[in-house]
C-alpha cells in the first residue's frame, strides 16, 4: 500500500507538544496520533518519537510516515509504580507485590501514596472500579504479596478466612547469627507499648497470641536465612518474635536494632519478604497460590556471605 509522507519544519507560533503538531500536519484524530507515534510512524529531526508528550521547539523537522489506509491503533500501556507489580488480577480481587518502604495503609498522620492508595489508582485507570479494599498489611520496610478486594464483599471473604487462619503466608527473612535449632515454633503473648512497640508479655486481656513456625533454609557465615509461615497474623509478629530469640532480623529499627545491623547490610529496607502467600478465592472456592522471588538486594547479600 502506498506509504504517505508529510513533514514541517516548528515555527516559533508552532513550539509545543509533537502530539498537536503531528494532529495539525496530519488533521487525524488524537487516538489516531498517538497511534502513530506508538508505531513508531513519527520522527522528531530524525530520531523516532517514542513519547507522545514531548516538546518540540522552534527548527525543529517532524516527519510523519503511514499508510492512510491503515488503522493505528494506541499500543496498551504497561502499568509502572514504584509501589507494587501487579501477580494477578480478575474481576473481584487483585494481588500484589508490595515495595518495600511503602506504607499498606496510611496512619493516623494521613499519609499520601500509601499502596491501597496507588492500588487504587491503578485500579481506575481504565477500569469501572474506584477503591481497592484491604484485606491484610505488611510493615513499610518489607516487601512482598498482599491480595486487595475489588468489591466489599469479596474483601469481607476474604478477611474473614484470615481470621480463621486458612491463608497460608510463607515469609523468607535474613536474620543476625546462626541460628541453633532447624526448625521450630515461637509461640507468645503480644502487647504494645506506648511507643506503638510490640512487646512479649504474660496472657491478658491486652495482648494476642502470636504463633509462627520457622525453617532454616541456610547459615550463612554469621547470619541465617529462614522460611517463616504465620499461623498468626499480628502486627510484627515475626520480627518482636525473632528479637526475642536474639536473631533479629537485618536492618530492623525498631527491635533490637543494634544487633540487628551488619556491615553488609546497607539497605533503608529490613531483610524480610513476604514470599508465598494462597488463600480460597471467593468466587469459584478454588485454591489461588501465588509466589514472589526473594527481592535482588536480600539475594546479593546471601551471595556474597556464603
């Protein structure tokens, strides 16, 4: 099919995004210029334009090769946020694989850009739905899977199975010194300070049992990396109770964070991911199971201190 090509050369009237330059040289619509330009069909003073938003200022030569005949149509966008990556997604949830220092939720300080807050967004970009609904959280500092419900109801079925503790949440953590025992059970009584600290203490009417089993999966030369399943899911849980044994997890603030620090260790982020995690899905009652890598920065160190 025969290519047409039109050119003009930014008059100093004309300085201003390329996407109304090539919609005035070409008199297409906007759908149609930015789908030529995801085609690759425009170019600025030689070079192909592969952003639809850029300037052109004055001397500049645009050029514009396509077939008239032919529909271009805008290429899908992949979404891109420094918060999370998307694992899954269908009409009534949505799982995540959160960044660590990014808040679940905002405090009582009402932060901006908490996760359920970019979920959100994303969620109405080009979607009929406008809220993500939380189910669980992870601290700031770690990462790993979260699943988000679309509607209410769906969120309720699901927070409701973590009440009874039919997820199953597998976490990888590097914590400091070696640990003796292979495998295990921690098993205490959680209460919270006045600081927002979590504390061991005797049962009462303020505290909550916390219960995690644990894996050694490697010693490395003075750290161990281990597998972690909650059986529990309360807040910190598995970091107040790592401390508490004196195997802190790297990089943690907040629970005996001197101990917790290692040379080799120089992230903001603490060594902790939420690896694994599967639930019930609420619509079809079938087990969903869903897998994150262990993040670059906990894989280099294992790396480099075997």
């Amino acid at each position: 099919m025969a290519i047409r090509t039109l050119s003009t050369t930014i008059k100093a009237d004309d300085v201003g995004r390329v996407d109304l330059a090539v919609r005035d040289l070409t008199k297409l619509s906007r759908s149609q210029v930015r789908g030529l330009v995801d085609h690759g069909c425009v170019s600025i003073n030689s070079t192909p334009c592969k952003n639809i938003g850029a300037t052109v200022k004055e001397g500049d030569t645009i050029v514009v090769r396509y077939e008239p005949a032919q529909r271009y149509k805008e290429k899908k966008k992949t979404w891109e946020d420094r918060t999370f990556s998307v694992l899954y997604e269908d009409s009534d949830l949505i799982v995540v694989d959160k960044s660590a220092g990014t808040l679940t939720v905002p405090t009582d300080r009402l932060e901006t850009n908490s996760l359920v807050d970019r979920v959100s967004i994303y969620l109405s970009h080009s979607r009929s739905q406008r809220q993500a609904w939380v189910v669980h959280r992870l601290d700031r500092e770690v990462s790993g899977l979260l699943v988000f419900g679309k509607h209410k109801e769906i969120a309720d079925a699901l927070i409701e199975q973590f009440k009874q503790r039919k997820p199953d949440r597998v976490y990888v953590a590097i914590v400091k010194g070696l640990m003796d025992r292979d495998e295990g059970t921690f098993r205490a009584h959680l209460a919270t300070g006045n600081n927002l600290d979590r504390y061991i203490t005797r049962p009462g009417k303020e505290t909550e049992e916390a219960i995690t089993t644990f894996q050694v999966l490697e010693r490395l030369k003075d750290t161990t990396l281990v597998q972690l399943r909650l059986e529990t899911g309360k807040r910190n849980q598995i970091r107040v109770q790592l401390a508490d044994v004196g195997h802190p997890v790297l990089g943690d603030p907040r629970y005996q964070a001197k101990k917790a620090q290692h040379i080799g260790w120089v992230r903001k982020r603490i060594a902790l991911h939420a690896k694994s995690l599967s639930f019930v899905h609420p619509s079809s009652n079938e087990k969903a199971v869903f897998d994150s890598p262990i993040p670059n920065a906990m894989q280099r160190f294992i790396a480099g201190n075997r």
